[in-house]
C-alpha cells in the first residue's frame, strides 16, 4: 500500500458548513462493518436528537454491488472511488468500514481534507501506520476536525453503565480484572483459508480481531493504563484449506496475556476463535475491594454486580436488566424489559460522534486511544515471541527405589 | 522439621491383619479437613459396599480438644503422638490431614511402619519433601503398601462424568482449557494475618492452596501431561495486621499461568484470593473441536455440556444435572435431583482408597501424581520469579504535530 | 364509537396496482406501537429480500405531532383523517397501530376499501367487534384483499425454532404446558391511574395485554386448540391516584387460567403487573414425553431445550444461542452470536406479510386466529366472574382435647 | 387398618427419664426416608450442640433386611414389632417414616405411650386420620409430650433466609406468590405401576406427595393462611404396566390450585410428574412491593433476591449463595462457598426438634399444621372434583359472510 500522506503536509479545516445545514456523510465500506454502520447511520434520528445529517453516499469498490448497498442500505449515491469522494464540499463525515490496511490511508487523506472521520477498529495493522494516522488525527483537531475510532462495545449500554459505577467507587479498589473474548468460527480445523488468517493482510489473528476489543473495555471501565505486558499466542491450526491446497494459517488462533496496570491492578485476557459453543462471548469481570462486575456479550442487555458493602447475609451477584430509562442510552429505545440487540452499539456510537462533531468537542475514543492498544497488542507479541518465560518440565522426575 | 527416614531405610510391608478383620484407621488431625475426611469414615458405610474398617483412633496435639473431636466425629479413641499410633498393630491406614509442613515426616514413617496412607494435598510444602516421600510411596507399593494424595475433587461426580465424556472422544481433540480458582477471603484488606499468609508455613499462597486443584483437575479430565509453563504471581495486599502489628505477606494473594500440554492444547490458570463474590468457584471450561465442558464448583451438582456434533440448530450448553443413577457415586445417593454437597466428595475418595487397598491395588492418586502437581507449581514460581516476558510500555508515545 | 360498516355493504377488491409497481403503506398510530411497527417498515428492506414498498403516509390526531413522528420514522408524508387515507389509490396496505377500540371501525373500512390491514393485537375489545372484524376479513380474503394480527412473538426467532421442534414432534406428545406473562409497572402502589386501568378504554387489564400473548404462543407453538377454561381475576390495587383524587381500577391486575387442549394437554397461564423485578418475562415451558422447551422474552435470543431420548446420563437443559444462519429469520442478519434486540420482532412481521400479500396468500395469523384468543380471554373472564370453583377454608378445625 | 387409640383413653407423659440421661431413639421405617432420617440422627452431633441422643433402635417389617439397615444406617438394634418398641422405657423419641397410611395409628399409640413423635409428610392419608393424631398430639402437649411433621424444606438454608427476609419486612406487601413442584419420573407412559399411584395406598398423586410441600411453603414463608382455594386435577396416563397388564392409575399426575390469602395475597401452585427434565425443582417466586424471593430446589445452595428499594439503576435479581455463617444453619458446617446438600435439611430438623424437645418446648411444625395443609389439599381436590369452574369453548365460532 502507498504510504499516507504525512499530516504535517496540509493545514486541514473543517469543510465549508452553513450552521444550519445537515452534516454530509460518506462510509466506505458495504460488508459487515459497512452494513452495520449503515444500520446505524439510518436509524440513529429515528431514536434520538441528533444534528441533522444527509446519508449522501456509500463508497466500495464493485460499482454494481455497492449501488445495491447504497439503495438497501439508505444512502443517496453510490461512488468507486473514495479519493473523489474527498474532494466534495458536501461531505463533511467520512465513516472508514474499509478492511484495516487501508485504514491509514484513507484516514490521513480524508482528515488532510478537513473531513471528521470515524475508523473502525483497530485503527491500522501496523503501529507505523497508526502512529501517522494518530499523527494526522492531532494535527486535524487543532483545526476543528474531528477524529474517532470505533470501539463500539463502549455503547454497550451495560458496559457504559459498569463504568459509571467503577467511577462512582462502587467496586472501591479494583485489583483483579478478567477479560475474556471467545469465539468458534475456527473450531472446525477444515474451515477454509481466509484473509483474516493471513499476517499480511490482517495484521495479527484473534489479537488484533478481539483481544483489542477486551483490551479497551479494561482501559474504558478503569480509567487505568497498562504499564507493563506478557503474552503468548498460539495457533492451534497451521495449515488450513486454500484455492490450491492446503495454506500456512500465519496469524493467532488464540492468545493470552496479562497486564499490569497503573494503580496496581492486574488483568488477564484470553481470546479464542477455537472455544467451541461459544459463539461471540465478550466476557468480562472486574474485582475490587468492594465490589464486582460481571458481564457477557452475549447477554448484553444484562449485567452482573455484586455490591461488598451490603451486610453479608444478602451478598449475592445481581443481574441488572439494563432497559430502564435511568440506563445509559435506553431513554431512547422501548419499555423497560423489551431488550436491544447488538448492532445498537454502533447506533449509540454514532449518537456520540455526531453530537460531539456537532458541538466542535473531541469524540472519544480518540485515535490515541487506539494506538495505544496498538501498542499494547504489539508487547504482547514481542512477549510472546522472546518466548522467554517459558519453563520446560520434563518428564518421571521420580525413580522407583 | 526432622529430616525423613531415607525410604530405603527400611523394607515396609503392609501391617498383619487377618484377612476377615476390619481395617484399623487412624486419621492424625481434626481441624477442618480432619473434620472433613472424619465425616467421610463416619459416613461411607452407610451409602456404599465397602471393605469393613473401623474408626480406631483421632490423633491431635491437644488432648482435651482431640478427645473431644473424637468423640463427635465418631472415632473409638483420641492421641496426641502420631508415632506411637504407627507401632499399634491394629492399624492399618493412615489418613494424614495435619498441615501441609508435616506431611513428609508422618507419612514416610507412616508408609516405613507398613501403614497405607491418604494425605490431604499438596503433597508437601517443598519438591524435596515432595520427593521423598514419593520415593518412600514407591518402596512401600512394591511391598503392598499403598498411598493416595487426597485430590478429592476428582470425586466430584460432575467432574468423573466430565473426565468419562473426554476419555470417550466426546470433545474430540481438546486445545483450549481456562482453569479458574476463585475466592476473596482475603479480598478485605484488613483481614488479619494468618500461617497461611508466611512462605515458612504454607509454601506458598493461592499458588499451591488452589491452583494446585485447578491444574490437578486439568490432568485428571484430560489424563495429559504438562510439558512447558509460564507463570505469574501476585501479592496485593503485601501488610496485612498480625498480632504486634502490620506484618509482610510472603506469600502470593494471586496466580496466573499457562501450561502447554504433551498432547498440544493449552491451558490457562487463573487464581485468585481477593475475587470479591467468589466464593470457592473453581471454574473448568474445556473446549475440544466436538465439544465443550463448563464446570463451578459453587454448583457441583451440575455440568455443563456442549456437543458439537448434533446439527447447529439445535447445539447449545447444556446443564446436566448430576444426579441420576447413571452417573459415578450416585447409584448411593438419592433419588434424582436431590443434590448432594462438597463434602460427599470425601465420602467418595474414602470409598475408592478403601476399595482399592483392600482389593491390593494401587489408588489414585498416586503421590507421584502429587509430586508432579508440585513440579508444575515449582515451574509457575520459577517463571514468576524470572519476570523475562514482561515487556515494559511507556505513556504517551505520540506527540503534538 | 361508530359501528363498523357491514361487511357485506361492499365487495372488496384489492386496489388497482401494476404489477410491478411498489405497495403504498400507510400506517395508522405513533406512539409505542406505532414507533415499532415504523422501524419495522423502515428497516425490513435493509435485510430481507420483500416485494418494493414505500413508506407512504403516518396517519395521527395530532397534526403537528403526526409530522413530526412521520419525520422522524421514515414516512414520506403525514395525515390526520384516516378515512380519507383509505380513498387514496397509491394506498394499498393499511397498519393499524391505534388503540384496540378503534381497531373494528378502521379496520372493517379499510377492508371494504381493498386495502390489505394488518392490525395490532388484540383484534379489538369486545367479542362482537372481533366477530365483525373476522367476518370482514374472510369476505375481503375471498376477493384477494388480505389480513392479519399482529401476534410478534410467533416471529422472535427462538419461538419460531421451537415450533419447528415441536413440529418435527421433538417433544412427543405434549401434556403439560406452563405459560407465564409478568412485568411489574404497576407493583407501585402509588403509580398513576392511565387509560389501560378502565375497562370502558382498555377492555380488560393484564387478561388482554398480555395473557392474549401467552394463549397465542400455546396455540402457535402447540397447533393446538382450547376446548374447555378455567379462569380467574384479580385487582390488587383497586384503587389509585387519578387527574381528581382516587380512581377505581375496573381492569384486572393479574390473572390466572387452566386451558384444556384438544390434544388433552393443559395449560396453565398466569400473568401480572405487579410481580416485582420481571421486566417484560413472557415465560413458557413446554413439556412433552420426549423433551422441554423453555423460554423467557427477556433473553429472547435462547431457546431451553432437552431432548430425553438422548442417554439419561448426558440429559440436560440446553440454552441454544438462537442466532446461526441455520435459525429461522436470521440469515437476515449479523454473523453467530450478534444478538438481535425484541424489535426485530416486527421487522421479521413485516416481511411475513408483505411476502404473503405480495404473492397473493393468506398471512398468518389470521383475524379467525385473533377472535379465538379473544373467545378464550372471554371465557376466562367468565369463569372468573362465576367463582364457582371456590372452597372456602375456616380456621381452627381441631379443638383441643 | 385398625382405629387409631381415641386419645383420651389415656393421659399420656413423658416417658420417665433422668434429667441427665441420653434421649432414646426409635425409628420406623428403613426406606428412601428411613435412610435420609437415620442419616440425620447419625450426623447431627457431629455438627450441632445437640442434646445427648442415642440411636436405640430401628424397626422394621422384615427381620433381616431391618437388621442390615440398622448396622448400616448407625442404630444399636433392629425389631419388628413397633409396637413393643413403644413399650421400652428406654425409648423417649419416635421418628415415623413408615408409609402415610400407617401414621395415624402409630402416632397416636406412640403418643399415648408418652413418647415424643416426629412424624413425616404428609400427616395422614385422610382427613379423619389426621384429625385424630392432631387431637392426640394436642392431649399429649399438654402432658408435655411434643410432636412434630417432618416438612423438611423448611430447614434448607436458602427458605429459612427467606422466611426472614420476608419477616423483616423486606419484600413489603407480599401480594403474588408462584409455587411450583416439578418432577419426571412419570414422564414414561411406560413406566409400571406402583402403589404411589393408587388411591387407596396412596392416598392422591402428585398433590399429597409435593404440592403438600409447596403449600406448607407458601404458608411457612408468608406466615399466613389459605381462606379460599380453586384447583384442578389431571392424570395424563390413566392406565400403566402392572403385574398382570395394565391397571388403572387412580390418583392424579398433576395438579394446579390458586390460593386465596388471609392478607390478601393469592398463590398459584402447580404440581407435576410430568415435567420432562425437571428432576425435584420445586419452585418458588414470592412477589411483593419492595422486593422479590426466587428458589429453586435444584441449587438449593441458592436464593434469588431482588431489593425494589435501591436505586432502579442497580436493581437486579441476585443470587445470595446461602453459605455464609451468618447464614442459617450454616455455622455447623463448612467454610463459605463449600454448599451442603439435600438430606441436610433433615440434619436440621432433627437439631430443632432435638433441642425443642430437650427444652420442653412445642417444635415447629405442629401436627395443627399439617392438618392444616391436609384441609387444603383436599379443599383443592373438592374444587376440582366440582369442575364449576370450566367453561366450555366450541370451535369455529365465526362462519364466512
């Protein structure tokens, strides 16, 4: 891929606006992540106030199959090409649902030309390349263009609602924190070669794919910054069916880390495409010293907490059913009991991002953010590849007398 | 401590005993799993065909105490010297549940006398304690003298179907095993110091308490071997207040690690004393590509069971309920779904020593088996201790344009 | 209100279209219903394959409020006279979202107008409005012009899985169904007298809210009938605080019910508004000679199911993640295990009937089925009126000696 | 069977018995309850501070088996005639557990006899049985012989924590109450005959046998009285295998009532033997304005509670594990998090009646209370026998126009 621009080569600006007039929005991008956004995108005003905007076009690369998108999906236009899209004054929102190595690219150059732009995760392949988007995202703010990544999970009405309560002290001091995220799509050891189990074009395996995930919900719900990593990785299948035979699978089935934060408090993280039956179980849970949070992503509408300081006799994990009008995002939706489903995630992200672009303030989760889970992805690699914790044991240590 | 009798010391054989008597049972200490393995003797008559045996003497340091605990845990007679107990001719079994410091000296002069012996786990506080008395274990089984290490989890009917399920190919090739010990007794900051919290005493903390169950469990469900480990351990609360003071936890509060396995798969180890809520969860999950087990022992009645060779539309976990007659030990019991407790466990380890001493076969357990537990756990604090995979990360590694 | 317009004053024929030309809609309500049943509209072309369609008109009381709504989800134009809609030619599909006492005029007209009607349930307050709705609906059926009710949880896609299941006879003879419908609005005592509180305005209180669902879900899931109904009623709070001071409550709070089927099996129903902590819990249990099925709405994407003709030794409760490609409505959607929310419900409605009218067929469930649930809901009531089944109890029957 | 002794025709007493000498224990009936009692009274001193008992004697049909079951089950001797057992001086307690139907007559002879009785559920076979042993047992308190029935569920951990709870005030105004006990073992069309399901040995089916629990429940946990009842009775296999083909089933599979409360509450009980996959569930949901009580006998370790007080942000059903020593009963046995089981329960009764006998006070449940239940379970089977109730539905109510 052609190196992106380097930021400092532009002075960007927002893109020409009458205040009144609707926002300009552009995605590129039509498989899931695109027909997810789009949902969202369709959806978002039908459910909460927000800043008038326009879907004006989807962007991908087959012109037939990306006017269908468009049509189904609710965008005006279609377009094959995203650099034009760049250079129209009635775009004002790029939303990147690309695969991840063209994610700098398209990043940095649709920022260079004042355009607010969300990425989906992770940011880039490469920590190069996130440093130059990140690089790029700095130089734009300062100009009033806004930049966000797409850790939807931090939507998770009961996720944002966990966080609430950490911040309120309610679990005192967090020491101990799990974080799971366990797949199956690779149970099967004849499911077919893909791009995702290519290093060249995903970068890195159930890491990159989900672990990046687990890693910013420990971020989000604690505030707290990793410091310190050890990791390992492992693929559990090596060779897997291609076109032409079998291929080398050159990325991670699974991985295993943990980290050492801030304040003190250690996580552990797991992920897996390899956890038979278990089909897309972000788990997470998170003990302090006077209290704990429990969470599965497959359950989403629901969340666990166990509150310390109530008298022990009626100590007990509670499932919270977070579809009350007093939850984070559910003013919007039904009646308390009538739950939400997962693509609601990207609705309340785009709730965000437009009312922050709107109000001229930062959306968050920043590109920093993301490049610093680049970051702590990248240490879990080299951890996992100095291999140097390893112990060897062998075997009948003991002879008989 | 005294040194142990060098095994080959001496030539053991099993006490003299007429082959129609009952058995003559010692058990040498009465705190709580003296309490616990009592139950079981006082208990595993009444439920199961088992070899006759009586509950000859208690043995314990105080002598008002011990008698007192004879008497309620219905053995005929209390004593204060373990070692005069090993000359009487009328015992024949030796069931150690003295702390984890005297196990090595007890049960080598035990098996040295000729007496079959239980002992709690772990095996001993230090490898070298380890080693010998499973050297003496070996000598002793060569003469008809058995040992055991009490493992009683093994008996958790749950767990034996789990470990049935797996050897019949029910998960197919198993890669992917979390193992978690949860608890938070220590979870409260100001919870007192105590022998279990000092290197000297206990050995180590939640290391060799419970991570010692969990990797246990994952040799026993798999019968696999550990053939390389990574480990990690915490202290998080490191002053904890003694008697004159604050005084230093020498021990870790937390243990984690990851064992590779002879046949290939993985498994992480997660324990932990401060998981607030927790009680005494140990929690199995067993993902092969055919199937899945899940397992906590707060519910020990249940097991959870995915197969994943029935077609998708129908596959999910399922709770089995471990309580009909076709599964182990529950032939005894109670009519289905009348669920037992923790402490059948026992009463199920007491029946297999019993059956099989008597039937001149060795049981499992064997000390070896313990001994290699310890060998794994020795592995965690050497791989801790080296700290070689910690990759350290540095705040803010993106500047300003 | 008016009496609806005989049905036979008219033959009905559905309004003139090419073929190839898409359905006009109009939709008739804004507020809870309506919301649903306009996302429905606005999204079902996104992920389904339907015959075209357009979101014509929104029809409300309010003309401000009615433009704004039709804004805000997805409708081309607003209105306020919905007879006057009915005379429109581009206006081929009438849903009805209004509250139930208007259900028999608007619907009876529209059907007399050619205009297929889907209403929401129930089919209408009393018993003869429903009769002439049905009779409305079979005349216009003859003459292509179709109906239906608008039972949405025959299409949460767990239900409809079970239904196959059940079909496909996975449970053998069905006996004993347990049919549950709780929420808990109305367990505050002091919470204000609505509409839904009056019998002139609602009909009956939890009885045709929500036990019309639970009879519905009987009769679906079974294909069964009723032939015979034990009832009973209650008011807990029969009194609460209205615009003027206290109010009677002259609708039931909860209600009981014994259903005999036709196949001989009995259900029992049971539904309130003031069973604490139960949000939106429709829960059904359905238990036959070879095998259970269990679910509850608020984690509607599972589906309970053991199947005992499996080795009792690995019996057990399944929870199957209702959301593989393989599962009924959800090819439409995300990748395994992205659950999708209660609303989706109508979404999987809409497709239902617009590919049912589109191809000239009869959709499912008919006016006939909502009459039958209505005819039970009635006999309940009628039963519970007579309170002939009850055994009065005296205190103290034994004097001492 | 004979007539029960009118208990007037002798002022029982006590059986003499130095202040300081142990209690003697005779036992009837070896059986399934036999065995679950004798294991009580073996383990009970073990854990709790009880009066001094001893296991004398153990009575029984046949000479042999009776003599077996003694030794295994912990008991000095074996008889078989009960009646001279009530003779010996030595004796001071009688525990029942020979079939219903033999009740009455060796409960009101032990009586008489001036023996301490406890007897199981349910108190009798017919009214009039019971109404003769409460009027005895009446006599005989007044002498201060004490008497008890065996409802053991309320000495499981998880109920007398509810009982409290809802004492306390804690869940407000109870005012809905769901019951329930489901069972399979009859699930089999094929399953034979037995004299469990014969009226005349049997007395009814499923609604002696557990809806008598799941009423004393009701009652027990709320503190109240049943005033009115409506029930209804089914039995889905009326004919299985026998010795000589088929026979007829004379009592009832299932049964369902509702249950009017003196305060106003109303309780649903359904019981079954058909509820495929449910083993012993018997369940309970207790609904009142401030909170709400969730049990389930299968994890009967366990008790859900929802506190409405809090927040609504963080109310939620939790799930207290009752394993704590603030617990009830829990002091006795292990540390927290290590659950107990099923036949504990009747560990406890024996504690409470032991010390209440010991005390010279009247233990709970009274044999008034058992007469109580016996009232309402047949006030339930006069409900159903009337069928008043039923309201019968025709199908095909509307005609096309």
């Amino acid at each position: 891929m052609t190196t992106p621009a380097h930021p400092s080569d532009h002075t960007p600006s927002p893109a020409e606006r009458p205040a009144s007039s609707p926002l300009g929005v552009a995605a590129i991008g039509y498989a899931f992540m695109g027909k997810a956004h789009s949902n969202a995108w369709r959806n978002v005003a039908s459910f909460f106030d927000v800043p008038a905007f326009e879907q004006k076009v989807l962007v991908g690369r087959d012109a037939a199959q990306v006017a269908e998108a468009a049509a189904k999906y609710g965008w005006a236009e279609s377009a094959t090409d995203w650099r034009s899209v760049l250079e129209r004054d009635d775009i004002h929102i790029v939303d990147i649902c690309a695969p991840g190595w063209m994610h700098a690219e398209i990043a940095t150059a649709a920022l260079a030309a004042g355009k607010h732009v969300l990425v989906e995760k992770p940011l880039a392949n490469t920590i190069a390349e996130a440093e130059a988007m990140t690089a790029a995202a700095i130089t734009a703010r300062a100009q009033g263009v806004q930049s966000m990544i797409g850790f939807n999970y931090r939507r998770v009405p009961a996720l944002a609602l966990a966080r609430e309560l950490i911040a309120e002290g309610r679990l005192g001091t967090v020491r101990h924190v799990r974080a799971a995220y366990l797949q199956d799509w690779l149970s099967d050891a004849e499911a077919p070669m893909t791009w995702r189990l290519r290093k060249e074009t995903a970068g890195s395996g159930a890491l990159g794919d989900i672990a990046s995930h687990a890693i910013d919900q420990v971020l989000f719900l604690l505030g707290d910054a990793v410091t310190e990593v050890s990791g390992r990785l492992h693929t559990f299948v090596d060779r897997r069916p291609g076109a032409d035979g079998l291929e080398d699978v050159t990325v991670d089935d699974a991985a295993w880390a943990t980290l050492t934060l801030a304040s003190g408090a250690i996580a552990s993280v797991e992920v897996s495409r390899m956890a038979t039956g278990q089909k897309n179980s972000l788990k997470l849970e998170i003990y302090g010293d006077k209290g704990t949070i429990l969470f599965d992503l497959e359950a989403l509408n629901e969340l666990g907490f166990l509150d310390a300081t109530v008298p022990v006799r009626e100590q007990g994990f509670r499932r919270i059913l977070v579809n009350e009008p007093e939850h984070p995002y559910l003013e919007a939706w039904w009646p308390q009991g009538h739950i939400i489903g997962w693509e609601h995630t990207f609705t309340h992200q785009i709730r965000d991002f437009l009312t922050a672009v709107a109000a001229g303030e930062a959306p968050s989760p920043s590109f920093e953010e993301g490049l610093n889970v680049q970051h702590i992805l990248a240490a879990v690699e080299e951890s996992a590849a100095a291999k140097s914790s390893l112990i060897q044991l062998h075997a009948n240590p003991i002879e008989g007398a």
